[in-house]
C-alpha cells in the first residue's frame, strides 16, 4: 500500500528511531564537563551547602563549599566565589578558621547601608592545575539576635579573572539558595 506525502508510514518511523537512538546513547555517556556546556578549563564546585545552626554555636549561619575542581586543560588562575546574603539575616563579622588551604576569605565593609546585602570574597589566588581540587572548607557567619529561622543567598563563582563562571552543584552561573535551620 502507497503512502501519500507527509503521511507517516511504518518505514518512516522506524527510520526516525534508527536515527534518534544513537544520539540518545551518547547523550548518555558525554562526560561531565561537556555536558555542561561549559568552556574547557571549567571549575566545577560539587557541592555547596548553607544552613542556620541551631545547637552550639547557635544562631550562625554556616556556608560549606565542598571539593571544587578544575576538570579543564588550562589554568583558570585564581577562583573566587562571591557569597551576597542580605543585611537582616548576618552581620559584618565571621569564622574563617575551617576555610580550607590555600582559599581566604574577606568580609564585607561593615559601613555597608542596612538597604544593601553583606558581599563575602572567597578567594584562591593560586587557582588548581588541570585534574587538581581542592576543599574549600566552611565559612561561618555570625547574625543578629532577632534574625530570621531561614532565607535565602546568593553565591557565584568566578575563574580567570572573572572571564569564566565556575559551575556550583550544576548550575554554571551560581544563583540563589535557600536556607533553613539544621
């Protein structure tokens, strides 16, 4: 039996799956940096994680950035992830003593107007070799008496002086994240 013009027959479905199932497979099996779409030299941060504690010491808010890696073939130079949480919900001052090595960490300028957010810098000036990681530890805020249970913060990382983002837990330009008490 004849099939018409832009009838759909047997044939040509079964061509179309022919034609799709190989794409699919590799879709499968691209390796993680190129599935993200990001330049090679990318910086991937596996995981990032941010709540409010609620035992000792309570009422912190404790940032964990967890093992970041260059997956790249060159030197993406120093790495910086900018960490905007508003005014009500920290304060000015902070622990940095579990920042893992060779990552530093600036606060914002206390003199900053209660309408804008506190910005904390966390820098490696040395960046990471091709294949290299590193853990970039924990920051702790301290917040004021009063501030709220949950909220959220903005992180994003940067790499080469600001020419590439550094994808934080797959989203390659960093974004907002919420946090709670834990």
């Amino acid at each position: 039996m004849a099939t018409q013009p832009g009838e759909i027959s047997r044939r040509r479905v079964l061509a179309g799956v022919a034609w799709t199932t190989p794409a699919i497979v590799l879709a499968v099996s691209v390796p993680r940096a190129a599935a993200s779409g990001e330049p090679p030299g990318q910086i991937f941060a596996y995981s990032f994680s941010a709540w409010v504690t609620a035992g000792s010491p309570a009422n912190k808010l404790r940032i964990n950035i967890g093992y970041v890696q260059n997956q790249g073939a060159d030197d993406p130079g120093p790495l910086t992830f900018r960490i905007t949480v508003p005014h009500g919900e920290a304060l000015p001052t902070f622990d940095d003593s579990n920042v893992g090595a060779g990552w530093v960490v600036s606060g914002p300028d206390p003199d900053t107007p209660a309408d804008e957010p506190w910005v904390y810098v966390w820098t490696n000036a040395t960046g990471l070799a091709t294949g290299a990681g590193s853990d970039a530890g924990a920051l702790v805020l301290d917040r004021p008496d009063g501030a709220p249970a949950s909220g959220t913060l903005t992180i994003t990382g940067t790499s080469n002086g600001g020419a590439n983002s550094i994808t934080i837990q797959g989203v390659s330009t960093g974004g907002s994240y919420p946090y709670g008490t834990q």
